[in-house]
C-alpha cells in the first residue's frame, strides 16, 4: 500500500451495509503511513506487558487543578475532572467506560460499529454498557473544527500529531482549539509504534495500552480504580506466561482482515498497542520474515495459500459488516481459500478490535489465548452473529467478570 487512503465516513458505512472499502482504517491503514520509517521504534518505546503509567503526573486531593504528562503534548492542565470528552479512536471511550465515565464520552467512530462491538463484551459484564446511540461520528465528514467548537468538550481524547496529517488542520488550528476549548489528550503512534510528523519526533514517546490507560485514570482522577483493573490484567498475563506451550510447540498464526478479495495481514508480535491481545500470546508469526515497510502488508489467495497458517485470526470478526461466519463462508467458497488448513481445520476464528482499550483487551486476551492453544485454555466456542461474547465456562475463564464489573461500575 502506498500513501494513506481517505478515511470511510459513518455514510460509506452504512452503504456498504457495515461493510467498509479496502484500505480503509478497517482494513489497516489508518493515516500513519505506510513507508519504512513507519516501523522505526523509540529507546523508550514500553510494551503492553507493563503497567508502570503514572510517572510524571500531578495530582491534587482537595479537587483543584491538577496536571498529567502525556507525549506529544507534554504536561497538560485541567481545572477539574473532564465531564464531557471528545473520542475518535473507541480505545479512549473503553478505557472511560472502565474508569466509570463512560457518559462523558460525545463521540466515537462509527459508533454502530464501535459501539456494537464494546457492547458485545459488555453484555458479559454486569451493569455495563456503552450508551452508543445519537453519538457523532467524527470522522463522518472529515475531523470537523465545527463539531469540536459544537461538542465544547472537557477534553479532547485525539493526538495533535495524528490531527496534524488530516486534511484542513494546520498547527495555528490545532494550538487554537486545544487553547480555547480543551487540551488535546492521546498518543496515536504508539499503535504501531510508527513514525510522527517531523513536527512532532522530538521528544515523542510511546506507550503500552495500560500505561496509556493508567494516564487517562489519571484525566479522570481514577488511580484506584485503574490499580485494581491493571491487577486483573497482571493477572491475566501471568497466567498466560504460565500455561503458554514451549515456542516449537506453537502454532503459525496470521492475523488479517478480508475485503474485496484481498487479505490484509498483520504481524503478531512488532511492538505497538494495537497487538496487545497477540504479542503476550507468542504464536508464530506467519509472516514474521516480511517487510511490508508497515505492520500490514496486502496478499493474494495463493499467497496465503503458500504460507498456509494454522490459525487465522479475522480482526473485527466481532464486528457488523466483518462478522466471522460471513468471512469465513466467502473464503471457504474459494478455490484456493477452501484449501487453507485453518479452513479446513475450522481454526478460522473472529479477532477483536485493533482499537482495544482495557475491558476490550482483557476478552480479547482470553478469546486469543483460546484460539490459538485449546488444549491450555480451553476450547474456544465460537462467535455467533450479532451475539454477546460466549459465555465461557467459569473454570475456563481468564478473569473474574463479577470482580471486574463491580471494579468498574463502584458496587
């Protein structure tokens, strides 16, 4: 792939009945380049292993004006805790559900896509949801200074170097809108530890998905509540580094998304976020001798035929438009794609969502580790369309989800 296609709007997808074009932030590019520098990490670069965030943040306790540091943007001020918060990427609106804000969330990406598929793991979670419906979608029709001076928000989940590559943003704009309405808070490239702008390479630094959590905890002044979440994930890996096969014993595992005939492949263990739900699994990479000068790369049925994985993980399998069954029955009617083993062997399975925040992460954690190694974890069920996250026996599970709903909900 070369350059960065334009991003699908909320209308793109709901003519495509769910289903969005090729190339799109679905199918893997997502506006953070696709040239070699984009692989290109930091000394400082973390992984989604750790959950040391909090370093460098100043709170206070009698409710007044408080700072939390965050790359790019530095230290970042706040009069109080944030009451309405600007999304883009559904990470920030999970890991606000988590912190039990999730009513200050005022808008997500498709958000009957975003919203659908939090949902599907909510509905395992007790007194949890996300409130999805009427929320705009800010990319619908490019990000709109008009919406934000709308929204008036608390605080602006989104990293101003990310905003700097789109269309109509300039750093005057950007400067002006985090000045007058609210400060800019995230950090995109952390995804895939890929490259900034020029602008915004010095002093850029990236982050695992908890620590960049343990940082929104602190946005919303919730550090209780993000500890006892981030000892559920300890948890989590521990048990998994614990039941985790020799690495000869593991099998070779790709994970793509299906669109238009192609497969768009992704490598399993590169640093980044966006692989928090595979890297701490170690499967063999399918593709893990392949350069694709980004974490994604686009081939053909013969060339996945060639390499011929034993597990293929179908990201947003979960999702409206990418449900798995309706993937798997389009490759399995393809001369080439009914020959793959993970066809044959019904090891095709429904992967979650690059755009994880924790609860996210920690179900798609188990659903992986299920996948990939079911004579440790235990078998994985299946996904059925539209349905809520299967249930899953009590002595197989990963995590307690009465423990983690009264974390989240306060009860």
């Amino acid at each position: 792939m070369t350059g960065t296609p334009p991003t699908p709007s909320r209308r793109d997808y709901l003519r495509g009945g769910g289903a969005l074009v090729a190339g799109s932030l679905l199918a893997g590019c997502s506006g953070n380049g696709s040239n070699a520098e984009s692989e290109k990490t930091s000394d400082e670069s973390t992984t989604d292993e750790g959950t040391s965030a909090g370093a460098g943040e100043t709170t206070t306790k009698d409710g007044g004006p408080y700072s939390v540091s965050m790359a790019p943007m530095g230290d970042v001020e706040f009069e109080s805790v944030p009451e309405s918060a600007f999304v883009l990427f559904p990470q920030y609106a999970d890991m606000a559900v988590a912190l039990g804000h999730g009513d200050a969330v005022n808008s997500v990406y498709v958000p009957e896509m975003s919203g659908k598929t939090m949902n599907t793991y909510y509905d395992r979670l007790d007194g949890v949801s996300f409130e999805w419906k009427g929320l705009p979608d800010p990319f619908g029709n490019g990000i709109s200074k008009e919406l934000l001076y709308q929204l008036d928000s608390d605080v602006h989940f989104l990293d101003p170097a990310y905003l700097s590559t789109q269309k109509g943003w300039s750093k005057s704009d950007i400067d002006k809108i985090g000045n007058s309405l609210a400060p800019w808070f995230g950090n995109f490239y952390s995804g895939t530890n890929g490259q900034p702008p020029k602008e915004y390479r010095n002093g850029y630094q990236y982050y695992g998905l908890w620590d960049m959590f343990g940082k929104v905890a602190s946005v919303f002044q919730e550090r209780e509540r993000y500890d006892a979440l981030a000892k559920i994930h300890s948890n989590v890996l521990s048990t998994i580094e614990e039941k985790l096969p020799p690495k000869s014993e593991r099998p070779t595992a790709v994970r793509v998304t299906f669109s238009d005939g192609k497969f768009y492949t992704y490598h399993l263990n590169k640093p980044g976020y966006w692989l928090a739900d595979t890297r701490p699994l170690g499967a063999k990479d399918a593709f893990a001798d392949e350069d694709w000068g980004s974490l994604w790369g686009t081939v053909d049925y013969e060339t996945m035929l060639e390499v011929d994985p034993d597990v293929i993980l179908h990201l947003w399998g979960i999702s409206p438009g990418y449900y798995v069954d309706e993937m798997e029955k389009k490759i399995r009617n393809h001369p080439a794609g009914g020959k793959l083993s993970a066809i044959e062997n019904d090891r095709f399975y429904a992967a979650g969502m690059r755009y994880q925040g924790p609860i996210m992460n920690l179900f798609q954690l188990e659903m992986t580790a299920k996948q990939l190694y079911p004579d440790r974890f235990g078998a994985w069920p299946g996904y059925e369309k539209g349905k809520p996250y299967p249930e899953i026996p009590k002595e197989e599970r990963l995590f307690d989800r009465k423990k983690l709903a009264a974390i989240i909900t306060g009860k």
